[in-house]
C-alpha cells in the first residue's frame, strides 16, 4: 500500500486559505532555452520568471520559474489560457508540451498558452526535488515489505532529503499553494494580460479555485479538470473513489458485448487474482527507462492494486485494463512489465514540493473520517487506514512547514464563469468532488465524461470540444450532447493483433526468442539478395549470356519481391509502432497493433503469402531441372532466410489471431 499512499501525496489533498484580494509580487522575465522540444508548427517563447521568495519582502530572496508561451496559430484578441498542473509537484511544461504535440490534442490552438512550472517543482530554482526519495524505488519492491517497513526507508530518505534543502537555506514554508497562486498573478502582470482564461487539472484546480480566491479580478473563465474541492480531503475518500471508478468500468466491460465474452466476471476476478498474489507474489524483471537500468521487483496483490489505481487515471489505459488484469491472470505479463517500471520508475514530481505544500494546507485525518465501503473490490488490510495516517502523519513532521489560516477549508464562492469537469473513471476525484465545489460556482458548468478518467478534458474529443467551446463564449452554456454518445471502446482482440514485441523491447528483452539470430540473419541476407540478383543480370547482358527461360525469370522476380516485401513488412510495422509510441503518445504499442489499420492487415499477410508463391515456383523449376546447382543453392538460402524471418515473426505474437 505504499505506492497507494504515495499517490495520494501526488494528486493533492491540500485545502488553502482565501484572502479576499493579494498583491501579486514583481516578476521579471529573461530569455532563455526551452526545458522542452518547442510543440509542431508553433511559435514559442522560452526563459525564466524571477519573483521574490516572498511577496512581503519584494528585494529578499528570489525563486527562478521556467515558462514557455505557446503562441496562437492565428492572429486574434483571444485572451491567453494559463495551464495549471497536478501534483502538487508536478512538471508544467514537459506534462502539457507532450499533449498540445499529440495530434489529438483537445488543447486550443486560437489562443496563447502559457506554461509556468510552479515554484518547487523539478526545473525551477531552488527545486524541492529529492532524488533521495526516487532512488529508493528498486530497494522498496526488491523485496516484499510491509507497510511500516516501506514507510521507515521513506522517511529515512525524506530526512536526509528535508536536511538537505534547510542547510542550503530554503524555506520550506513558503513553498505553498498561495505562493504559488501569487505567482501566477504576477506572471500574468508581467506579461501585460489583466485577465486570463484559467485551466488546472487536479491539483492544478485547487490551485486555480487560490488564483480566483485570491485575484478575483484577474479570471475571466476558470476550467477545473479532475476538480480537487477545498472542502473535501481526497485522501479520505480515495478507497470509496478507487471501488466506485473500478466498479464502472467492470459493469461497463460487462455491458459490451465483445468485452464481456472476452473478459467476463471481472469484479470476482480481480479480487480472486490480488488475494492470490498476497499469498504468491509476482517476481518481475522491470526497466527503468530513464538509466535502461533492469531491477528484479516483489509485487503482491496489495502492490499490483496500487499499479491498477494508477492506470486508471489515463483515459487510453483504461481500456486495456480488462485486458491487462486477463493477461496477469495467465501469466502474460510483457505489458505489465513495461507499465510497471513506468509508473514505478517515474520521477517527473518534485516530492519536497509535494510535502510542503500537502502539509501546509491539509488537516491530519482521524480513521474516522475514511470512507471505507463494505465488501468491495480489493481486499484491505485490516491496518490499512492506519498505516496512512501514519504515512502523512511522519511525513509532515519532517517537512515541519507553517501551517496557513484555518480558512483554507471554506468553500470558493464566485461568479467567474467556470466549467466543472469530471470522468466517470476517475479513481481519485470522482463525480462527487464535482457536487462539493458547485454551490459556490453562482455561473457554473458540470460535466461528467462517461467514458474519460482523471483529468477527462485533456483525454477525450467531446469533453474538449465542450471545453474549446466555453472558452469562446463562457457566458453561454455549451452544448454538451455529445457526451450522451460517448462509450468505451474496450481493447480486445477483436480490435488489437496482439503482440508482446514493442513491451518486449521496452524491457529490453528480445521479442523474437530464440529466432532471434536466425531471422536477424535472414533478413540480411534477403536484403543482400536484392542486391545480388540485379547485378548478375547485368554481367549476364555484359558477357552477352542468354536470358534464362521465362519460367526461372518469373522465379528471380518472385524472390526479388521476397525481399521487397520482408523490407515492406517491417517497415511497415515499424511505422505503425511509432506513430502509436512517439506521434500518437499511445500505450497501444505495448499490447499490440489496433486492427483499425487496415494496410497492417495487407503487410501481415503479404509476407507469407509471397514466400509461399516463391516456394511453389521454386518446386516448378525443380520439377522441370532448370536450376543450376548454384541456383539451387542460391534459391534455397533465400528459401531459408524467408522461412526464418517468418518464424521470427510469428513467434511475436503476430500470426497468434487471424484478421
């Protein structure tokens, strides 16, 4: 349960003290480079925001933020929409650079967009990064621990890491979400805007209900995405938001038709399967992709829930959760190897940030403020409740930070025109957040993404073009139909060839096995033969040597097209495996190649289809005697190198369903 507890930590359960009006402190701007690969086909603009430490003391200490401005693709007088992101920790830039740049992108393209990291974050100065903390991860899962032990090595590196930040003199108390509201305010005035669009994603909303709190004149329309209210504690909610996001999605898998036949009863499944794995741990081979290094890991039930949580949030992953939870059970695990070491091994949050401004602004829970549904999905630990309280307990006595005003718990009241958005599978701020945060809203807007999960907006093509179109006119209510048409296209194998090739690779594993060399071979030798066969014709026409009969011609022409199409094959795959990857920021690839691709299904079965046409030649010629001994030679290498590629081939995965 340790990784649970310390996702709670990321999605923010802080609640902040509401000034009536705060004087945003002087920023200065300097350019300079990019923290991240300037979006396709836009304008950018790149540097550091320099703000004092403090607002009070204006000529005190000074922080350095990074901000990129993501210029508009069209000249208008669109007011600039700040993004905000989660966390608390979270990095800014990299988070929303990566999603403006898929080609999906629900993000608007008329209007500036304007990316500040928050102040403690990874790449601002000084950060609150430990990398104490992020180092640990292969250590905590090397062996199965229990709650307290992973606890006691948390806090033994969130120590070192808390002594370290306070002997280079940084105050820790003025790392805080009314900081960071101030600093986004005086961002604004410094780049001459006097009123703003606003949009946060889960802590990013928290932070945007300070921004309007406490600059109520500065919001001109406010989106709150996976909305984090200031009168509710998430973290005592988030058992009752994990059964309920997991309960959707399983009634929803069992409504499909095709999901269902495939992948049926998976709300007695799951629990079957994690109580199992209690007992048996799965002992897992994991890379981490920033070092390429591969650590040996220990998860158990309770550990494989926590990895399960935190894919719901992804609106894609979603889908293939039925999936993944079916391939666990029979011991299929490439895909979860490849998610396991990027969920585990991810270090895009500053955990110093995290602690500061969690603890500044969040009250300690009492277990009886836990909301723990009877006979749910998961199996709980009868401590469970207790060893998170002792989590968040020890870790705000080390981060030891000024607690801000009692008034962090009242509720945001405002007339800013706001769009309330929620996904119906979010497991951390489900719809009933939205419900705590509308009666203060007086021109308010909800929606709930029937099929989107944690930050819905940014992952599903109705909710953003319901939020495009709010910001056009947020005086007006959207139209919001589309939502009514709007199901989940769960992976099958009916919609997915299934291959473990692309999170074989990620592993750093060979997906061919043992045909590994043999097809590697192959292939260099088909591509050889290309080169072969066209220029022993030209000798052939030099020396003035009769052309062959056309029967051996056609037969040379066939092993040409052999090659030709071995070439096609994987290039064609290899197209297909990184537009998913890197152009469509998919995790597609790592379960197989969706079906959708209708020229995949022609490059499948062109390979084996033309070797068959050349080996039915190649017994012609045999038959008639008109191939030379070194032909006969020659032919057969080709003969071979096809039938080994072919079995590289299939020993992915990729023949294992017909189309």
């Amino acid at each position: 349960m340790y990784y649970l507890r310390l996702s709670l930590v990321l999605v923010t359960l802080a609640l902040i003290a509401i000034h009536p009006q705060s004087t945003a402190a002087k920023a200065t701007f300097s350019s300079g480079a990019c923290l991240a690969t300037a979006p396709i086909d836009r304008t950018v603009d790149c540097g550091t925001v320099t703000l004092p430490l403090s607002a009070d003391v204006p000529n005190g200490t000074q922080i350095q933020l990074p901000i990129m401005i993501v210029r508009s693709s069209e000249s208008n007088n669109n007011r600039p929409l700040f993004l905000l992101q989660g966390g608390p920790g979270g990095n800014t830039i990299d988070t929303f650079v990566s999603i403006i740049n898929k080609p999906s992108s629900g993000l608007p393209t008329d209007r500036d967009l304007i990316l500040v990291e928050q102040r403690g974050t990874t790449e601002t100065t000084p950060t609150l990064n430990c990398p104490e903390l992020s180092a640990l991860t292969a250590e905590l899962y090397a062996t199965r621990m229990t709650n307290i032990q992973r606890t006691d090595r948390q806090m033994q590196a969130w120590q070192v890491c808390a002594d370290r930040l306070r002997a280079a003199d940084v105050d820790l108390s003025a790392f805080n979400s009314t900081a960071n509201a101030d600093d986004i305010a005086a961002v604004a005035t410094m780049l001459g805007h006097e009123s703003i669009d606003l949009y946060g994603v889960s802590y990013g909303s928290l932070l945007a209900q300070h921004v309007v709190a406490r600059h109520p004149t500065l919001v001109h329309a406010l989106v709150l995405d996976g909305v984090v209210p200031m009168t509710v504690n998430p973290q005592t909610q988030w058992i009752a938001s994990r059964e309920q996001s997991f309960a959707h999605l399983f009634a929803d898998c069992a409504a499909d038709p095709a999901c269902n036949a495939q992948y049926p009863e998976l709300s007695a499944r799951l629990p079957r399967l994690l109580a199992q794995l209690n007992t048996q741990p799965l002992s897992l081979a994991v890379t981490d992709i920033a070092t390429a290094a591969t650590h040996t890991i220990v998860l158990s039930g309770d550990d494989v829930a926590g990895l399960l949580f935190q894919m719901m949030y992804d609106d894609e992953l979603v889908q293939y959760v039925p999936m993944l939870i079916d391939q666990i059970e029979r011991a299929d695990l490439a895909a979860f190897r490849s998610l396991a070491g990027l969920f585990l091994f991810y270090d895009g949050m500053s955990e110093g940030m995290q602690a500061t401004t969690t603890c500044a602004e969040e009250s300690l829970p009492a277990a009886t403020d836990y909301n723990v549904p009877a006979n749910g999905l998961f199996p709980l630990e009868a401590t469970l409740v207790a060893d998170d309280i002792d989590f968040t307990t020890r870790w705000c006595a080390i981060a030891d930070v000024e607690r801000l005003d009692g008034a962090v718990k009242t509720m945001l009241t405002s007339d800013v025109p706001t769009l309330v958005s929620s996904g119906r599978y979010d497991p951390i701020t489900p719809e009933s957040m939205v419900a705590a945060v509308l009666p203060g809203l007086r021109n308010a807007t909800a929606i709930v993404t029937p099929n989107g999960a944690h930050g819905a907006i940014l992952g599903n093509a109705c909710a953003a073009s319901i939020f495009r179109a709010f910001l056009d006119a947020p005086e007006q209510t959207p139209d919001t139909s589309c939502l009514a048409t709007q199901t989940t296209a769960f992976a099958t194998t009916q919609t997915v060839t299934p291959t473990n090739a692309a999170a074989q690779l990620l592993n750093g594993a060979n997906p061919l096995g043992a045909y590994g060399y043999p097809a590697l071979a192959g292939l260099v030798w088909l591509i050889f033969s290309m080169l072969i066969r066209p220029f022993a014709y030209l000798i052939r026409r030099v020396r003035g040597i009769a052309a062959p009969a056309f029967r051996i011609r056609l037969f040379h022409v066939v092993q040409l097209f052999v090659a030709i199409a071995a070439l096609t094959y994987l290039g064609g795959v290899t197209y297909i495996l990184y537009d998913s990857a890197i152009v469509q920021n998919s995790v597609a690839f790592l379960f197989g190649i969706p079906r959708t691709l209708q020229g995949y299904s022609l490059l499948l079965w062109a390979f084996p289809a033309i070797v068959g046409v050349y080996l039915l030649f190649w017994v012609r010629v045999l038959a008639a005697r008109e191939q030379t001994l070194l032909g006969f030679v020659y032919a057969l290498s080709i003969a071979l190198a096809a039938g080994s590629l072919l079995a590289g081939f299939y020993a992915t995965g990729l023949y294992a369903v017909q189309l």
